[in-house]
C-alpha cells in the first residue's frame, strides 16, 4: 500500500531523478549500525528524519516529535542518490524525500497545514471566527 498523491506526501525531487522509492511509499527496512535496524529507529509516536547527507539537519522540534539520525550509506531498498534526506512519518510511510537538507524544517508546516485543511474538508466548510478569520483549529477543538 502506498500514498503517494496524498496531502501529507512531498518529494521535490525532479520527476526524472526519482527512483522506485518515492514519498507515500512505506518505509523500508535496513540495517542502521551493528546492532539496530532502520524499523528500530521508527518504532514510537516520533517522526525520523534519515540524513543520508554530510550536512547536519537541525529540524527545530526537540526529539519527542522527531529524532535526525545519520545514515552515511543508503541500504538496500532505498534508491536514493548520496545527500538525500527523507522523513519517515510515525505511521511508517515517508512523509518528505528531498536532496534538500533545508526542506525538512519546512515539512511539520507542510504536514500541520494539510491536516488543518483535511480537518475543514471533513467538516465540508471553513469555520469562521467571528471576525471573518478561517479557525486553523482541529476537528476536535471545533467540535468542542
């Protein structure tokens, strides 16, 4: 199962340079060390940035949301060139592939603002506050 063309999916690669593996895919298995596989860093409610880069990727989020691991060589199943960057969201499918170490700061927005947006679609309109200003609210803070 793959989610390629939805919302919470982003790869800014060019259509030409992508390989098999692509955003909304699922996510992978490998090795990561001697001791640990890539499905070991996933497991909890975080989201894992694997840095196949030389530049360091500070996301701005403190590790409870999303744990930066280096990874120098890509392993198997992940057909990526040398500096690419993706963002395995907590359910296990990548959410971002990029070769641009600066995107992944800029994904958590991506990702809040399409979840705002499913939220307002679910509810089949906008909310509006009293002022005239969309609500960037939650369907369950709406529903409150």
């Amino acid at each position: 199962m793959r989610y390629r063309d939805s919302v919470l999916a982003s790869d800014d690669r060019e259509p030409s340079s992508r390989g098999a593996l692509r955003a909304g895919d699922r996510a992978p298995d490998g090795p990561y060390d001697a001791r640990r596989m890539l499905f070991d860093l996933f497991r909890g409610p975080h989201s894992t940035v694997l840095n196949f880069g030389r530049h360091p990727i500070h996301p701005g989020y403190p590790p409870s949301i999303v744990q930066v691991h280096a990874v120098p060589t890509p392993p198997a199943g992940y057909d990526l060139p040398p500096g690419a960057v993706v963002v395995v969201r907590a359910d296990g499918y990548l959410g971002l592939v990029t070769e641009d170490p600066l995107a992944v700061a800029g994904y958590p927005e991506h990702l809040f603002g399409a979840a705002r947006a499913a939220d307002r679609a679910a509810l089949g309109h906008d909310h509006h506050s009293g002022n005239g200003a969309v609500d960037g609210g939650s369907l369950t803070e709406v529903a409150r």
